[in-house]
C-alpha cells in the first residue's frame, strides 16, 4: 500500500469518524428518523430503543450503570454543565472549586465565570511532569470545597492525572470530583467506580465517532449527584439536558464507544509502540530535544517534544504535508505560547519550539519512519539558520544574555 | 494560515543565511528579539571602507515563516545600498513586499530594528576607532 498525504498525526484535535461508526448512523437519518421522545408511535420507540442502546454502550465504556449516562452536544458542554451544575444546586454548601491551571480551556473559563459570580476557585499548579501533587490538593481543601475538577489526561502533553488519588481524596472528604476525561476515555481504561468519580465528561469526536455528540456521567448512588440543569425546555435528559436527543450521533457515539471497548488494549499496544518508536527515531537523529511532561504517565498514542532553538510555526511550514499542533504563539489565536507548557516551568521558549503529536487508529509504521525522516530534515536546516543554536554551539548562555526586546 | 508565494519561498530558499565575522570593524551585527517570545533575528553588514557601501548581508533567525522572510529580504535589500539608505528601509515596506497579514507585522518590525541595530553597531565600531566612547545598541551578555 502506498502511503498517502498529507499524514494526520494530530488525533488529540479530532479523529476521523469509523466507517462502522457511521454505517450504525446511518438508518438513523432516514428510515428511523423518529423523535425519542415520542411516546405514542413506532418511530419513537425505535428512536428510544436506538439511544438506551447506546447509553448501556457508554456506560459499559467507563464502569457506569446506562442511567448514568447524560448526552450532551459535547465535552464543552459536559464540563459546563458538571461545574455550573454543581456550583449552583449545592451553593448553600459551598462557594469553593479547585481545579488544575493545565485544564482545558471549557474547565478554566467555566471557572472563571463562577468567579464573576462571587465563587472562590483554586487553580492548581503542576510539577514539572505536568501532574498536580495530591499533598496540596489536600492543603487546598476547605469546608467550603464542593467540588473538585481535574481532567484525566491532557490535551497538550498526553500526561494522566492522579486521579484514583483524587478520587479517593474527594470521597473521604465528602466532596464531589469531576474529571473531564475526554481525551483518556476509549484510550485508557476508564472505570468511574474504581477512580471513584462522581462526574466524568467524554466526547464522541475524540474516539471515531462524530462531532457535536458527547456525555456527562452523572453518579446516582453513594453519592446521588445533583445538577442545576443549564438548559431548560422538555426536561429529557432526567431534566439536566433538555433538547431534542440527536439520535443518529448518540448512536455513533455508542458504537463508537463499543469499538473502544473491544479494541482498546490492541490499539493501546500497537500505537504505544508507534509512539516510542517516534521519540526514539527523533532522539536518535537530533540532539537536544525535550519531551515535555511525564512519558510514564502518558496516553500510548500521545507525544509533545520541544525541538529546541527551532521555533514551532517555521517547523510546522517546513513539515506542511503532516498533521500536528504547536504551543508555539504564532500558531495560537491568542498569539501567546501555550500555557500548560508554560505551567509545567519548562520556559517560555521551548513553549514557542513545541509539537504535539497525536497518533491514532490508522496511523501506520511507514507514516512515522517518514515524520521522523522529514521532521530531521526540516530541524537540522532550521538550526543552521537559528541565532540561538548557533549562539549556544559557540558556548554562549542564553540565559545569562540581556535581549533586546520589542 | 496561509502565506504568500514570497514568504514560502524564502522560507524553503533563505538568501545570505550565514555569519560574518562579528569582530571585523567593517561589520556590524544586530541581535534583536528573545526567545521567550518567539523570535531573535541576527543580522549582519559588511560595509567596504572605500566607498562606504554594503558589499555584503548575512541573518540568522529564530522564528516563524514570516520572521525568517523578511529578515532574508531585508539582507537582499541591504547588499549595495550605503549605510544611510539601508537605516530608510522600513518595515511597511517589507509587509508589502511579502504581503504579510496584520499578526505578522512585528516581524517586519523586527527586521527594521535588526538592520538599525547592525548599522548602529557598525556606526558604533567606526567611532570607537576614532577614540569616541560607544553605547552597545545589541544584546550582549551580562557583566
């Protein structure tokens, strides 16, 4: 098989939908198009059929029992409706959350408006492995903590979180534990009973199924959360989602999850291996290289090295038939580096000189020998034209140079 | 995002990547930018002593595609200009020629300070030869 281009190695923005996935959808669009929450004819009940199939799907995915399971528009929405849910339907107990300053930005700025609101919020720092220390999530804790949120693995850097630690700090002090999980769920195992979470938030896109579809996983016992609903109408959704249910992307979002299910240790084997077999070649051929944030503690498919003295745009230009990310400022909108690398202490520099990548279910051997043949190419003649390498080969210190800023 | 033809094709064909001699008093080098944000241009001129015109331009950048463009096209534009009209070069003037989008103009600003700050430093060396006290105008390492 000839290898096509471009190559996509960046399966932590989004993956490609299954083609089982899709043929599951398909009906769904057409033939049995029926509302699920008609109660009173055929097309409804197939339709309700279709999504408590799918319920149990998820649930199986991650230790849940199906009435658990809460569908969403997506993790944003997940995670919006966990925090601002929790926040409100348990006020009179608490004003305080502490999360992680590495979260994604649905976590971060959905605490930061409960900020606005009067809440207290503890934003976590992280080692330098990029996973908070359990010793000062116990300082953080008060008598007013209601919740606690911290993602199970990061989107940046890949690196899991010590979340049976928090979980099993969480349930002894009595408070609540969210997790968005999104990028670990279909991954790495998930069980929300053996981490002891209380509410889980997953998405469809980030594990072959479609976009616009995700789950809240919402604890009924020991103990039975609560949630303030954030969108209000026909109360579907045990009354914390109204909305019509999107029943063709529940459905992918099932199977998706049963695929994960049944695949995941034969993926997790086969790109682990993929995965370090990148690092190794890249390592082999170009000194100089960081990878940033715990490689023991690490999703199998995932990956982010700093290349340093090359900064992280002229590396994506010089690379344009693969797919990857970068922390780098100039490929952010906000035109800053990337602040979970930022938080990890590594300097703002080998921010800017950063790659992520994200291997996925198609990703083969032939695809990652010709990333790291064209990624040492592209890195050696970037050096040759950067100040700094040269700078630093001469015996220079950067750190100890006055620069001449703008 | 999209670049324009010129900036890929300075990108993947810099002219004059290199270092002259920094030590040479008829070279003068510009070290602007840091690293912490992003880009460092250094950029180098050798001026002829006879007829005080640039025989030569060399850079060296750290940077996006844009910054590593007009710090090329800024060493082929200084070659065979005298030290005064190299110090009228503006950065519009490389955000035309390369068609640079809005959130890349720092870079051309960047090149414009790193032409001012060779030419300074060379303008620098001349007067020190003379037994004039000069002001360093580049980054340097601390005492």
């Amino acid at each position: 098989m000839t290898m096509k281009l471009p190559i996509y190695l960046d399966y932590h923005a989004t993956t490609p939908v299954d083609p089982r996935v899709v043929e599951a959808m398909l009906p769904y669009f057409t033939q049995q198009f029926g509302n699920a929450a008609s109660r009173n004819h055929a097309f409804g009940w197939e339709a309700e059929e279709a999504v408590e199939n799918a319920r149990k799907q998820v649930a199986d995915l991650i230790g849940a029992s199906a009435k658990e399971v809460i569908f969403t528009s997506g993790a944003t929405e997940s995670n919006n409706l966990a925090i601002k849910g929790v926040a409100e339907m348990y006020r009179e107990k608490g004003n305080h959350v502490i999360t992680c300053v590495t979260e994604h930005k649905a976590v971060i700025d959905t605490c930061k408006k409960l900020e606005k609101q009067g809440m207290r919020v503890t934003y976590l720092p992280v080692q330098k492995d990029g996973r908070v220390n359990l010793d000062e999530l116990r300082a953080a804790i008060t008598d007013k903590t209601i919740l606690i949120t911290i993602m199970t693995a990061n989107n940046e850097i890949g690196v899991l979180q010590p979340i049976a630690g928090i979980g099993a700090i969480a349930k002894e002090k009595g408070i609540l534990f969210h997790t968005d999980a999104v990028q670990a769920v279909g991954k790495v195992p998930v069980n929300v009973n053996e981490l002891k979470v209380d509410l889980l938030s997953l998405s469809a896109h980030k594990m072959y199924g479609p976009k616009g579809v995700g789950a809240l996983y919402v604890r009924r016992r020991n103990p039975r959360v609560l949630l303030s609903e954030q969108i209000s109408g026909g109360g579907h959704e045990r009354g914390m989602r109204s909305g019509t249910l999107n029943v063709p992307g529940i459905v992918g979002l099932g199977k998706a999850a049963e695929l994960c299910r049944l695949e995941m240790a034969a993926d997790t084997d086969r790109l682990s291996k993929l995965r370090d077999r990148l690092n190794a070649g890249l390592h082999k051929n170009l000194d100089e290289l960081y990878v940033n944030g715990s490689m023991e503690h690490r999703l199998p498919h995932s990956l982010n090295i700093s290349f340093a003295y090359v900064e992280g745009e002229s590396l994506l230009m010089g690379i344009n038939d693969v797919a990857v990310s970068s922390g780098s400022a100039c490929t952010s909108a906000s035109l800053e580096p990337s602040y979970v690398l930022k938080a990890l202490g590594a300097g703002d520099d080998l921010a800017h000189s950063s790659i992520r990548f994200g291997l996925g279910r198609w990703t083969t051997e032939e695809e990652v020998d010709y990333v790291i043949e064209k990624l040492t190419n592209v890195v050696r003649r970037l050096r040759e034209m950067s100040p700094l390498y040269e700078m630093v080969k001469e015996g220079v210190d950067l750190s100890k140079m006055q620069w001449v800023t703008h | 995002m999209a670049y324009s033809n010129k900036v890929i094709d300075h990108y993947e064909n810099p002219r004059n990547v290199g270092s002259l001699p920094k030590d040479s008093t008829h070279v003068g080098t510009g070290l602007v930018g840091a690293p912490e944000c992003g880009d460092v241009m250094k950029l180098q001129v050798l001026v002829n002593p006879e007829t005080g015109i640039i025989d030569d331009a060399k850079f060296k950048t750290f940077g996006c595609g844009s910054a590593i463009a007009s710090s090329s096209l800024a060493t082929e534009w200084l070659k065979g200009k005298t030290v005064d009209q190299a110090l009228a070069i503006k950065n519009t003037d490389i955000v035309a020629e390369l068609s640079l989008p809005p959130v890349k103009i720092h870079c051309s600003v960047l090149a414009e300070d790193a032409i001012k700050a060779a030419i300074a430093d060379y303008k620098s060396k001349q007067e020190k030869d003379k037994g004039v006290p000069a002001t360093a105008t580049h980054a340097q390492p601390n005492a």
